[in-house]
C-alpha cells in the first residue's frame, strides 16, 4: 500500500504528561521553524485509555496521512493506531506491556504539567489491555527509539516486542530519551515516508 505524502504530525504524549511536555514543545518549535508546512497536533490526553484511542482515532481519521510520534504510554497508542490504520510511527522509549506498568502504579496520581489530580483504576488498566497489539502487521512502518538506561521501563521488552522494526538503541540516556533533539530531522525524514 502506498501512503500519502504526510502534511500532518500527531504528538501522542505519555502517561502524566501533556501538550505541554518537552518533547511536545521541541517538535513543535522545530516543526514551526523548519517545516512550516507540517501541521501539528498534540492532544491532550485523559487517564482513561477508551477515550485517548477514542480522540486520537478521530485525529486519525481526519488527516489519515499523519505521522505518529509517541513517547511511553504514547508509544503503545501509536502501535495501536499503525495496526488499525497503517499510519507510520515514531516510538520513544514506548510502554510495551503499558497495563502491567501502570497496575504498579493504581491510586492517586497527578499530571506531571498540569497538577491535575485523578485517581488510576483497574478499570483504566483493563481498558489498556483490551488495546494490547499481539501481532505486528506493519513493522516496517514503526521506527523504535530506545535508551538502555530508561529509568522507568525496560528497553529489553520493546527489543523483544518489535524485532522487525527499525530500530535504533542508544547506550545511557533516561526515560526522557535525552538526545531527542538530534534525531527530529531523521524522525521527521522517516514519517515522510
């Protein structure tokens, strides 16, 4: 299948995070900078999985040539949209088996950008699971960044969960993928096509 030449981008921010995370807000002034002429979209998505893949599916569906960059929680939403949609995707240190991450963490919880409170149920959990992509059908499309000193998940699963996908693995670095600002050209270079 031949994709349409991409004019949309879609951040998929991360578990606690927002719009208003540096990853968000470095693309988004590359993008305004270098390529004008890429259209910017970062949701800001709620604690409850049903609804995050409920508005991203429409963001998908509205501009169905969009690349996908998603970092952790955003990444295993990106799998989710490449499966249904054949959209290509970026993954930053993705949240392989999300649900098992986030079962550890059930309670109360704040977003890290906006102080908002909630609290994380079995039921957010379940939600992740019932999204859970068993078998790759596009693996060329997604392109896997990882470092091997993520603080928070072990980069050993996506490894393991993406073996056909291009990939790219960085020794040291953080959970925050810490030289995410050198790869913009390349990650843009890859959702172009």
């Amino acid at each position: 299948m031949i994709r349409p030449f991409m004019s949309t981008l879609i951040y998929i921010h991360g578990f606690n995070s927002s719009p208003l995370s540096h990853k968000a807000t470095v693309i988004r002034t590359w993008l305004a900078t270098y390529r004008p002429d890429i259209e910017f979209f970062s949701p800001d998505l709620n604690a409850y999985p049903k609804q995050a893949i409920h508005i991203l599916t429409a963001l998908v569906q509205r501009y169905p040539s969009a690349g996908l960059l998603g970092s952790s929680l955003g990444g295993f939403y990106a799998t989710w949209l490449n499966q249904h949609y054949g959209n290509n995707a970026v993954l930053i240190n993705p949240a392989v088996k999300a649900y098992d991450l986030l079962r550890s963490l059930l309670g109360e919880q704040r977003n890290y950008h906006t102080g908002k409170g909630y609290v994380l149920t079995q039921a957010q959990v379940d939600e992740l699971l019932a999204i859970e992509v068993d078998a790759l059908r596009y693996p060329e499309r997604l392109w896997v960044l990882l470092q091997t000193a993520d603080e928070t998940l072990d980069y050993r699963l996506a490894l393991a969960k993406y073996p056909r996908s291009p990939m790219l693995v960085e020794e040291g670095g953080n959970h925050a993928f810490d030289s995410f600002e050198y790869h913009i050209p390349a990650i843009i270079d890859f959702l172009l096509y």
